[in-house]
C-alpha cells in the first residue's frame, strides 16, 4: 500500500491538466455562447408546459432568473475556467449550475451533459494555473483520475457494443447510416460498425502506450470528427462532444515533454499542489464507482436499451433505436371516470390537449419509458386545472407500437392499463411494459 501511495503522490507536472483545463473552458464559453444564441434555456425549460426533473422536488426558477440569469452565470463561469486566477471558482459555478440545468428535465439529458459535469467535478481538485515561464506540479493522482476516467468511458462503451443487435443485425448502425443513403447492403455499414467496437475497446489501451499514442491520437481526431459530421448530416444531437472527447487527448501527451519543449531550462516551479491522502481516497471511490454504476441494469428483468432502466449514466451512446410504427410515436386516450372520452391527442398534435413539448421530449418518452407514466400524471393534472376539479380523476390509455433495433413492431405496453395508476415502484423498473417479444440472444 505504501509502495502505491508513494508512486500515487509523486510530482508530476501539471502542464497537461492545465492546458485541458483552458480548452475545455473555450469550448463550454462557446457552447454557452451558442445556447444564447438559439434560445436553448427558452425552447427547452421555459416553453414545454411539462419537465420531468431527475429529483422530484428539483424546479426551475422564474423565467427571468432562468433566461437571463442562469445563461449569464453558464457565460461568466465558462469564461472564468479559462482564466489562472478564478479557474477553480468558474469550476465550481459551472458544475453546479450546469448540472442543475440538465437535472431539470430528462427530457433532454444525453451522456454528453453528464460527461461535462464530471471533467468539471475533476478539475476542482486541480490548481494549476498555466504560464509560459512558471512550471507547476501535481501528484501523479490527479493526471491519472482524468486520463482513466476517460479510458473508462471508451472500454465501458466498447463493452456495450458487444451484443448481437450491434454485431449480428448491425444496428443502429444500419439505421443511422441509411439516413445519409447508405444502403443497407453496403460493406460500409459493418465497417463502420466493428470499426467502433475496436475503437472504444482499444483506443484507451493504445493511448495509454507511449509508441502507439500519436498513432491513437490520430485515430482519435478522425473517428471523432466523422462522428460529427455523420450526425450532422442526419440532424442528429451529438453538440459539442466530439470537440470535447479531442480536447482530452492533450491528458495523454507526456507533460514531461512539453516542459522540455516549450518551457525554459531555468523556468521556476511556481506552485506545488501537495497529496491530500482523503482527497485520493475518495477520487478512487469516485473512479470506482462510475466503474460499476454503467453495468446497474444487470440487477433488472429485461433489455437494457428497451426498457431503459439503466441505460442513462452509462456510456451506451448511439446503442439503441426505436422505430415508431404509431402515428404520432403514442396515441393517448383521456377518459372521465364514467369512460366517457374527454380527448385523443398524440405527441406530435399534443397542442390539441393545450401542452406543448420539445421534439426531444417526444422522442425521449418512447426511448425511456418511464417518461410514460408521469407524463399520464402531468396530464391528468393538467385536465384536472382545465376543469377546476383537483378531486376529478381521469383515466389516461395509450397505444404505442414500435420497432426495436429494425426487428417486427410491437405494443411498448398494454393500451387497456391506465397509465395514470401505473404503480412508482413499477414505472421505475419498466415492469409494466410488454416484455420484448425477441431476447437479445434470440438472433434472426
């Protein structure tokens, strides 16, 4: 354990950190930027009539505190994670404001987001301000938990790939690149889709070898860059993710050898961050958990991508497609409690029922289904205020027939239950959906 400890707290520069630091600050100033710019607080929290917070409690401030303040605060500390001075205090502002923002709504989380909150998290036990004349030092702890983090996020999502719908039926990759007019006989389709599996499965590996990292680097910027112009071109929401995912590549380029390149022989070590034993314990805790919360889903009945239980939080990113075979991806039916119909909508005329939804909330109800039932419950609601009857119960039933991963549709659940008496326990494991009717081994 000593031995550990001692290679754990050795000095190292933090030259590495530092310039990531100041990349990632660049990138979320421009992401920040960019969300002004398009309305994105406007369009995503304050213009849906529903949220479906990640905490229950969890509320979004006034309009006014949400447009203005909380962009103006995403603005300010982006800005200030650049600077060498205030990085840390832009850290913490940006982490918390920024995960506040995406708890708001699950309507709209991506792995994208939570990735973000993480680097940030990381970076707070960092202070290394960067200058071209003062050097700065680390323990060795510090540059490990970021480059690691990031080898675990690649392995996890290459071991989410190993199943037969990405290695047998060839999807979504099939679906994705038939969008771009792939056909899906092409031998691009399982090169693109094996290709990806060796890519997050060894990628960590091969940056982690001094002789294989320029090579790993390379590959990295290009499988990253024709992931963004992909997505691009399908209209697809992968944001700024790939810039990130390059950005953290300069963690891996030996901060040794940029000292001795770009830093005077004679320069001064400026600052000496010291090992904080308590810190490192819990930055392996921390590793180690995110470790085995991506594999939750095992302690779950079913398919992990149909259910959704588990599947946020868990580095399956681009694992799953759901093709709605419903018009309007789910058909609701509202009933008065003598049966008597009071409404029929679906997601995409929902403003017949007076609720406006983001595109992304539709999409997310069928992809994560336990959106379904406390969307019942919203409406519900909803009805209970159009009538001035808080006491009046409604009954909710929906019909929602989709293809999972191109195989033949099926009902997501019985459209006879009432969705609005869907047992909590219930809708947070999915025990109420159908089962899906071929198992993930069940190969065609």
């Amino acid at each position: 354990m000593k031995i550990i400890q001692n290679k754990l707290s050795k000095d190292i520069s933090g030259v590495t950190i530092s310039i990531f630091r100041i990349v990632l600050g660049g990138i979320l100033l421009l992401q920040s930027s960019y969300w002004i710019i398009t309305g994105f607080i406007q369009k995503n929290i304050i213009e849906p009539t529903f949220l479906f917070p990640f905490i229950n409690e969890l509320n979004p401030l006034n309009d006014l505190l949400m447009n203005y303040g909380l962009n103006a605060l995403l603005l300010f500390s982006s800005a200030l994670i650049i600077t060498n001075k205030y990085s840390r205090i832009g850290l913490v502002l940006y982490f918390f404001s920024f995960t506040y923002l995406w708890l708001l709504c699950q309507g709209y989380f991506n792995n994208h987001y939570y990735l973000i909150s993480i680097l940030c998290f990381l970076l707070i036990f960092n202070k290394v301000p960067f200058s071209k004349f003062e050097k700065i030092r680390v323990p060795y702890l510090n540059l490990l938990i970021l480059k690691y983090f990031i080898v675990v996020i690649y392995f996890i999502a290459g071991l989410n790939k190993i199943n037969p719908y990405w290695l047998v039926d060839l999807q979504p990759m099939t679906y994705i690149l038939s969008k771009i007019g792939i056909n899906e006989h092409s031998i691009i389709i399982p090169f693109f889709s094996y290709t990806g599996l060796l890519f997050d499965l060894l990628i960590g590996p091969l940056l982690l070898i001094n002789k294989t990292r320029i090579i790993a680097i390379a590959v990295s910027i290009i499988f990253h860059m024709s992931n963004f112009i992909i997505f691009i071109l399908i209209g697809g929401e992968i944001g700024f993710f790939p810039f990130i995912m390059i950005a953290t590549l300069i963690l891996f380029i030996s901060p040794e050898k940029i000292e001795e390149h770009y830093f005077k022989k004679n320069a001064r070590i400026a600052s000496r961050q010291k090992y904080n034993s308590k810190v490192a314990v819990f930055l392996i805790f921390f590793i180690i958990s995110h470790i085995l919360l991506p594999f939750r889903h095992y302690l779950f009945d079913g398919y992990v991508d149909y259910n959704g239980i588990g599947q946020r939080f868990s580095w399956r990113l681009k694992n799953m497609y759901k093709e709605p075979k419903t018009t309007g991806l789910i058909e609701f039916v509202v009933l008065s409690s003598k049966k008597d119909t009071v409404s029929t909508f679906n997601l995409y005329n929902v403003d017949k029922a007076k609720v406006i939804l983001t595109n992304r909330q539709k999409t997310n109800l069928i992809y994560y289904p336990n959106m379904i039932p406390q969307f019942a419950m919203k409406i519900e609601k909803h009805f209970q205020k159009m009538i001035k009857k808080s006491n009046f119960n409604f009954v909710i039933k929906g019909e929602c027939l989709i293809g999972f991963m191109g195989r033949e549709p099926q009902l997501l659940f019985d459209k006879n239950i009432d969705l609005t008496n869907v047992d909590k326990s219930s809708y947070k494991t999915n025990t109420w959906l159908n089962k899906l009717e071929r198992k993930p081994w069940d190969i065609k």
